[in-house]
C-alpha cells in the first residue's frame, strides 16, 4: 500500500456515521478513544477561538487499545505511528470521510523496525473495511 489519503463520502449525518462507525469497529478491537474531545468546534471553543458558523470538523481518535499496548510493549518506537485519525466534516451536503494511510516503505523508513510495516497496513486495511461498512 501507497501513503495516500483516503477519500470518501456518505449521505449520512456527522453523528450517525460516527455512531455506526464506533461499532463496525469495535468487532475488529478498535474504539474511539476521543469521544468526549473530537469535535473540533468545542476543542476549539475552550481555547477562545471563534469558528464560522457550520464548522463541523471531528477528528477521531481511533486505537485498539490491546493490541497497541502489545506492539508498544515489543518496541516503543513504533508508539510515534500508532495514533490513527479519521476526520470527518460535512461539505456540499455530504458527510466526508478522511483518513491518512502510510505506505509500508514510508512506515519502514520512519521506524527502525522489520515486523511494524506489515502490522500497520493491518490496522489501516481493518480500519478502511470499518468505514466502508459505516457508509
């Protein structure tokens, strides 16, 4: 897999799409680990800024809390790529979904290690079935 960044969008609400997601991922182990913080308006709000009316950006946290702490646990360098984010915003009527996918070279050029290349296009392959089953 090339780094890229996913592209897609569904005719779902924000907040249905986030709430069908949260479940198509919990049955591959992952939860969204920022529920109370991903909405960026109230983020952003709490430190003063002022957003234009409409701004719906979420950025969701997303880990699989067991195996992270198993992959960190065998080598804590890889802790630096295991945050994953899927941003999701509404545009033209439409919710959209993104999400950045690093490449297995790019993995193996950022972290010294044989095995977390193919670890991490695990979880983004399973991350990118959890959202299209949310669409």
């Amino acid at each position: 897999m090339a780094s890229r960044v996913f592209r897609s969008e569904t005719d779902k609400s924000i907040a249905v799409f986030i709430s069908d997601l949260g479940k198509t991922m919990a049955l591959r182990g992952f939860i969204i680990h920022n529920e109370d913080k991903m909405e960026m308006i109230r983020h952003f709000g709490h430190h003063g800024v002022e957003l234009a009316e409409g701004f719906d950006l979420n950025m969701i946290q997303v880990c699989s809390p067991k195996k992270s702490a198993l992959s960190m646990m065998e080598n804590l360098e890889r802790a630096v790529l295991l945050p994953k984010f899927i941003v999701v915003f509404s545009k033209e009527g439409k919710t959209q979904i993104r999400m950045l996918l690093l490449g297995k070279k790019l993995v193996a050029d950022l972290v010294d290690d044989e095995k977390f290349p193919a670890l991490e296009t695990d979880d983004y392959n399973n991350l990118l079935l959890a959202i299209e089953e949310a669409l």
